[in-house]
C-alpha cells in the first residue's frame, strides 16, 4: 500500500517534469520548423532591404548584443556590490528591510513601467535621447533585481562557520569576503546573471521607447545611436509594414535567432559555474 | 601559596559581564590562563562557556546586539581597546571551532590562506611554514603527497587537524579551542588530544569541553560555569579530585548537566 502510493508520487513528478520539458521542446520546435526556413548565411551577416523582405537581419542580431551587454556592464557590478552590502555590512534595522522589501518589488514591476520610466529619465531627463546607452541603463534597472536578490542567495548560503575561520586566521572583514565569500558564492551569482540575460536579451518592452528603431541604415555608430533589436523587430514585423506573408517568415527567423542567442548566453555562463563548482566540490 | 606566583599568566579576564541584547550570557567572570598550560573550560549547555572563548579572540563581534563589560588583557593590553587592531589580536590568539571548517580550496591553499593575509609573499617561507604546520599538527605524512587536494575530501578528523595547521601556521601563541572533538570519531579525538598535549608545551591553551574526561586528560587548569558564572577554578587535579564547591562536585560526578 505505501509502496503504492510512493509510486504514485514518483509518477506524479515525472509527470510534471516531462510536461516542462514538454513546453520547453514544443516551442523550440516550432520556432525551429517555421525559422529555420530563412536562416542564410545572408540573413546572418547582411543588413534588411526592400521593406524589411529581402536581406538578412544582421544589424538587429548587434543591437540585441549590444544592449544586452551594456545592460549586463551596468547592472552586474551594481547588482553584486549591492548585494554584499545587504548581506555583508548592513545593519539588520528597519531600513535595511524596507530596502529588502523594495528590490523585491523591483522584480514584479511590469516591463512596459520600465520602459516608461526609461524614457522619462534616462531619454528625457538626462538628455541620453533614444540610445544604447538609454536602453542599456533601463535594461539594467530591470535585470538589478533578479541579480541582487541571486547574489544575496549565493552569500547568505556561505555558511558563518567560512566567515569565522577567516577572521579568526587575522584576515579583515573585506579579505574574508573577497577572498573567502565571493569566490564561493560566484557559482550561485552566475545563475542569477544566467537568467537575467536571457530575460534581459528577450525584453521589448523596455527598449520600446528608450532604444529601438524598427529600420536603421548600417551599425550604430556609438552609444547614442539608436539600434534595431530582436525582440523589437519582430514586434515590429508582425503589427507593421505591407508584406506580412514575408515579413512573417522573418520574424520567425529572427526568434529562431533570438532562441538560440540566449541559450548560448546560457550555456557559456553553466560552464563557467560548472568548472567553479568543480574547483570547489572536489 | 598563590597560583599566579609560580605561573605566567598570559590572559586575564577581569569583572567581565556579557550580554546578548537584553540577557545576560556571563555574569562576572574573573579567571587568569597560563603560558603553556592549557585551560579547560566546563560545564552544561547554555552555562556560557563558547561565549566565554569566543570573547578572547573578539569573535563575539560579528553578533549584532551584544554588549561587553570589563577587561579582556592578553599580556597585560586590553584586547577591546579602541588603539588595539583587532587583526592583530585574532593572529596572535587563533582559533580551532566546533565543527572542522576547513575552506573549499586545497589543503595547501588553506594553508597559506592565513600567510598571504599577514602579507607574506615569500614562496619558500609559506611552503616551509606549511610543512611546519601540517607537520606540528601530525597530518603531514596523510596528506604529503596531496597537497593540492580539495580539502573538503579529507576525513572529518583529518580536516579538524587541517584546521589545526592552518591555525598554527600563521604562528599565533595563544590557541582557543571551541569543542574541538564535538563532532569526530573516538580515534580522530585522542589523535587532538594527543595534539594539544603537545602543543601545551609552546603555546597557551584554552579548550571548552563537554566530555570531562577529555578536560581530565588535556589540562593543566579547568573552570566550571554554569549558567554565566564561574563557579570554580584550580588545577584540574583539584577540581577533579577534591572540588570546594558542591555544584562542582555534582557537575562532576554527573548528577546534572
């Protein structure tokens, strides 16, 4: 009886697991089956012509590099450095968890707020005008959560007993969290930074107003440029323009692109946390 | 004949209360620790003894909340006065803890962890001081030929002896030792007490205990709290064999803790 109701269990779980999995494959295949069609070494390297049908989407694959990674520059450092302060030196006192409170929050704001907010200070306010750096810097304030509360994660599991065998050997507060703490905790803060990328390079909605353009002729020439970015574009694609039948296929191309951008970005960051967890679990 | 005429006293504790915010964990403690001796500390649960350790290597800092009143001296100099560097008290005062905490890096890189800290860069003088402390802690002939081991790999007890060396390398005189058996194997534990015989004869000790055999066997001196007091100190023959006061006895003979 137990046996069997144990069984049920197991079955249960590996129900709802491969019904993930399930999600997960259904929508690389489709995106694949409907993409892989236009992908050309053309539409890899050369830049959109004739209203968006002809041409490849070259211009579009940078500017979703670009963003990401200014977004990442930003928010990494700030993310990290924040989180070592909430765990390693704040005092445990009303604001602090007010502030705790808020990075929360931060996390459940909706994108398009971001957008907006974007738009009135990094664009309007500070003069940045639509730009890389605008969307960049409004991308970042949406990946600073996701980053800060990972890395807070990652520090809080150090157990006390590493920080105490460190200070007890005469090392500083700082030398114990940069050489004991951060090293330790870096796997678990490249998750968060895993899933902020793929979260960051996917977003339209901040860059609507702050970055994106629909068509620009050649590569941003700085970081005041507007670009043109995946997930914009295919937004784009989709609700404007005159030949939705092409158009249509692009789009699909450029998820494709998109789809298997972030799953590089994510692959490359397993592999750096799995050679750390190595270093450190054998 | 006073105790403190034929020994060195190496750490005084004098009219010290503790508290952690609103209660009090030590309750006037007066106690002296000799050069090379060893001090145990006994008692039960909760009656304040890893307060009281941790009080001499100011690792009680790190919790929020809790307030020291008193005189910690280690030869002579107030351990919490405001001139004293706290770094330079943990390293003349180490620490072996509880449970082995050895870091996830290689038996040698723990090693040299403490000397790179204390700024020494010379890469013969760590090696020599690594095989010094590995050697000094008896764990050299286990580990010799794996020093680039992950640390974490070791056994329980290799890894408290690791922590050992770790402490000894960065040569602090006095070492505190904070139940440092709790969690090991009847062999891993005579093989420390062996270890803190040995040292005794160079170093001044300090070793809170729960197992009355262990402080009977280690120690030079022992001093029983309970609930924040120090209810007795003398020489652990005395306190074994004839104790003065009645808890004491009690404590000993097992009626309670």
């Amino acid at each position: 009886m137990k046996k069997n109701k144990q069984n049920l269990g197991f079955l249960l779980i590996y129900l709802c697991i491969i019904l993930t999995l399930l999600a997960l494959g259904l929508i690389i295949y489709f995106i694949t089956i409907r993409g892989i069609k236009i992908i050309s070494w053309e539409f890899l390297t050369q830049a959109p012509r004739a209203a968006m049908t002809k041409g490849g989407v070259f211009p579009v694959i940078f500017g979703t590099f670009y963003l990401t990674f200014g977004s990442i520059l930003f928010s990494l450092p700030l993310g990290i450095a924040c989180a070592i302060y909430l765990c390693e030196y704040s005092p445990k006192n009303f604001i602090i968890n007010i502030i705790r409170i808020s990075i929360n929050n931060l996390a459940g704001v909706p994108s398009v707020v971001f957008g907006l907010f974007g738009l009135a200070v990094f664009v309007k306010f500070f003069k940045l005008g639509v730009s890389i750096l605008s969307g960049s810097l409004t991308l970042s304030m949406l990946a600073l959560p996701s980053i800060i509360s990972a890395a807070q994660e990652a520090l809080i599991a150090i157990p006390q007993s590493q920080r105490e065998a460190s200070l007890a050997l005469g090392a500083s507060h700082w030398e114990t969290i940069k050489r004991i703490v951060i090293p330790t905790a870096l796997p678990g803060i490249l998750t968060g930074v895993i899933l902020s990328v793929g979260r960051v390079a996917g977003e339209t909605a901040p860059i609507l107003f702050t970055a994106a353009t629909f068509y620009k002729r050649g590569n941003p020439k700085s970081v005041f440029s507007e670009v043109m970015a995946l997930p914009y574009h295919i937004y784009a694609l989709m609700t404007e323009g005159t030949h939705p039948e092409q158009q249509t296929a692009v789009a699909y191309g450029c998820a494709l692109i998109l789809l298997f951008l972030v799953l590089i970005i994510s692959a490359i960051a397993i592999y750096i946390r799995q050679k750390q967890r190595s270093i450190y679990e054998h | 004949m006073n105790i403190n005429d034929c020994f060195n006293c190496r750490i005084r504790v004098e009219n010290v209360n503790f508290y952690y915010a609103k209660s009090q964990a030590l309750k006037n403690i007066n106690l002296d620790m000799f050069n090379n001796n060893a001090t145990a500390i006994i008692g039960p649960s909760g009656c304040g003894k890893s307060t009281f350790i941790r009080l001499l290597n100011r690792m009680n800092e790190l919790i929020p909340n809790t307030n020291l009143e008193g005189k910690i001296l280690l030869d002579g100099k107030d351990i919490n006065a405001i001139d004293t560097d706290v770094v330079e008290i943990r390293q003349l005062v180490g620490m072996v803890f509880q449970k082995p905490n050895p870091f996830p890096k290689s038996i040698y890189n723990n090693l040299s962890y403490g000397l790179e800290v204390k700024g020494i860069k010379d890469k013969h003088l760590i090696e020599k001081r690594i095989i010094e402390s590995l050697k000094k802690s008896v764990l050299w002939d286990e580990v010799k030929d794996r020093l680039h081991d992950n640390a974490l790999r070791l056994s329980g007890g290799q890894q408290q002896r690791l922590c050992i060396a770790r402490c000894l390398a960065v040569e602090p005189e006095v070492i505190l030792f904070d139940e440092p058996c709790a969690s090991l194997d009847p062999i891993s534990t005579a093989k420390i007490e062996e270890l803190i015989v040995e040292l005794k004869k160079n170093y001044t000790i300090v070793i809170v205990t729960h197992n009355m055999q262990q402080a009977a066997r280690v120690s030079d001196f022992t001093a029983f709290f309970l609930l924040g007091e120090l209810i007795e100190f003398g020489t652990t023959e005395k306190i074994f064999t004839s104790p003065k006061n009645k808890k004491t006895e009690e404590y000993l003979t097992g009626r309670f803790g």
